[in-house]
C-alpha cells in the first residue's frame, strides 16, 4: 500500500494560516503538521509516500527531504494549480500504479493514528465475496454537519451517498479528510467533471463508485480530530498534543528560574530568571529571560522571550517579543518581532502579513 499526502498550496484553493509558509509546517509542540500524518503513514506501515505539492513546494522539500528520516521514501508530485483532490489523485496516477492507497489531507490531526483504519480495510478486502471494498472513508460526529461533506450510511457500514454541505443533512457523520482506495478510483476521477468552482472534487469521485455499484465502507473515527487551518482550532491542537509530553531539560536553567509542571526544554536553550509552567516546550536556542511562559505555549527554535508574559500561544523561529505584559491565545509567526515602544507619541505601530487578525485592549 502507497500513501498520498496534500501538503500545503495544493488540493484546493485553501489559504495557507500563515502568508509566507506552508501551513502544514506551522508546528504543534514544536513539530510540524506535516510530519505528524507523515509519522502516522510509516507506523501504519505505509513506506512509499507521495507529497502533492503545489506553491509552497520548495519549502515542504527542505523540510520533508528525501523520507529516510522518517524511515520512508518520499517522492514529490508537483500541482500547477490547485484544482481538487480529485485531481491530485488523477496527477498522481504514475506514483500509485495499481497499488491499494490512502489518501491524507496534511493539514488534519488524529489523536488515534492511521494503523487501526487501514488494517480494517486490509481486513475487509481479504475476505473476498460479493461486496469488496473499493474505497473507505473515516467519519466524526460532528455538532453542525452542514458545514462539511456528510455521509449517509447503513447498518451495514456501507456509505449510500455524499452530500456536500447539505441544508438537510442525512446524519451528523463528516468526511474528516483521510481516504483509502484501491485502483477503481482512477476510474472514478477520469470520469467526473469539475464542480461549480472549478474542480475535480473527491466527494463526487467516492459518489461516482457508489453510483457504479462499488462498495464504500466507512469507520468512525476514535478521539479527536482537528482540522489546524485556522488559529484558534490550531491552538487547541497544540494543547491537545502539549498533554501528552514529558519533562525533559537538555538546556540550561539558572538557579533564579522556576519550572513547574510538564516543561521540554531543547539543547542549547536557556531560561534566565524567569517561570515557566507546563506543559511548554521550549525550542533549540531560544532565550527566556526575565518572563512567564504559561501552560499550552510552543516556542520554536532561535527565539527570544524577554521581559514578557505569555500562555496558551504557538510562536515560530526566530521571533522575538520584548517588553509584553501579556500575550495570550496567540500565533506568532517566523521572524516577527513584538516589542512595546516608548516613543512619543504612543500608538500602537503594526506591519502586518496578509489575513492577519489584532485584537488591540
């Protein structure tokens, strides 16, 4: 089995959480998005690994490399624009061959982990008889099922039909963005025509099995799920996974200083005369001086924290806040600097990136 992973700038038309990177390398617990789903891929025993890549491709090359730190081999498919997920797996067509595959949104967060849903499918093709799996969706229950594409499912766990963001949804089960198939999908996407935007979408592909007498099955998904395209879900994510770390301190840490709870501290960080309390990882470099760092805050690598306060905030490399009283609820991109000023006259002085959101007291 191959896997196939929608990194950032490719798939659809999805603005990236940050203006100048890939959103899928913003990190949760100071790893990015990326390496999550690809780290799920390799323990399911997934090995070959496609990457879609479209605007932000040089970036997720360096970062992602080769594979072989992940113990896979990676191969890149670039996306000249993006035009669904549907055409990624018509692109893609090449790399899969006839091999059964799953397919991943990079951007999504699994707190169970990819090995139990492709064993099922594995599990369910092997049985053979009449009603062989051509593809598996995974679902959640989800509150308001009208902003996603939802599913209606029989007993039997068979997916009757999908429907993208219905008025009067069949059930409150979503697609959650992780797929498996096996070769009949080709098929299914060559034949389809694009939505009313513009694009070959994998809703109607999956559609066009059922429609053609193809078994979709479906599993439901076990824990959380978080899709990380915007801040506040991205934030939460982090949380959930800050949870999960344990104390570690490969930096150093003056006698002045205060570390409480579940705190990860990077080689060649230090911590001067501040508190920080956990859970917090504290990236390779970074220097927290005369500051609070509170629960559920990433800092990454290079990073300054001086005379600051902050909590339940993901700040990225090589950025510096100076002189803040407190910043919370907070993503900080890649070389930004936060500083309070006093030049006369006081104002508030911002040079902001595309999509950005302030929120000024």
């Amino acid at each position: 089995m191959k896997g196939l992973i929608l990194s950032g700038g490719a798939g659809t038309r999805l603005r990236p959480i940050t203006h100048t990177s890939a959103k899928q390398l913003v990190p949760i617990a100071n790893k990015p998005i990326l390496f999550y789903g690809i780290e799920d891929m390799v323990a399911a025993g997934i090995l070959e690994i496609g990457i879609i890549i479209g605007d932000t491709g040089d970036e997720i090359r360096e970062a992602v490399g080769d594979g072989s730190r992940f113990g896979a081999d990676v191969t890149y498919i670039p996306q000249a624009a993006p035009l669904g997920l549907a055409h990624c797996v018509l692109i893609a067509r090449d790399f899969l061959g006839d091999d059964d595959f799953v397919m991943y949104l990079g951007d999504n967060m699994l707190q169970q982990g990819l090995t139990e849903f492709v064993e099922q499918f594995a599990s369910a093709r092997a049985e053979g008889g009449d009603d062989i799996p051509a593809a598996q969706i995974l679902l959640a229950h989800v509150d308001d099922p009208r902003q996603f594409g939802v599913a209606a499912v029989n007993e039997a766990g068979e997916v009757l039909e999908l429907v993208e963001k219905p008025e009067n949804p069949p059930s409150d089960l979503a697609l959650v963005g992780i797929y498996l198939f096996d070769p009949s999908i080709h098929e299914a996407v060559a034949s389809i025509a694009p939505s009313d935007r513009g694009e070959l979408e994998i809703t109607d592909a999956i559609q066009w099995l059922i429609t053609n007498g193809r078994h979709v099955r479906h599993e439901v998904l076990h824990g959380w799920w978080i899709d990380t395209g915007k801040k506040d879900p991205l934030l939460e994510c982090n949380r959930l996974v800050l949870e999960t770390i344990e104390t570690r301190n490969d930096g150093e840490v003056d006698e002045a200083s205060d570390i409480q709870g579940r705190v990860v501290i990077a080689p060649g960080a230090e911590v001067v005369n501040s508190r920080v309390r956990g859970p917090v990882v504290i990236g390779e470099r970074t220097r927290v001086v005369n500051s609070y760092v509170g629960p559920f805050t990433s800092i990454a690598a290079d990073c300054e924290i001086i005379d600051s306060e902050l909590d339940h905030s993901v700040v990225l490399n090589e950025s510096r806040i100076v002189g803040i009283d407190r910043l919370t609820d907070s993503l900080v991109g890649r070389h930004v600097e936060v500083t309070r000023s006093d030049t006369r006259p006081h104002a508030v002085r911002l040079m902001l990136g595309d999509h950005s959101m302030v929120e000024i007291a």
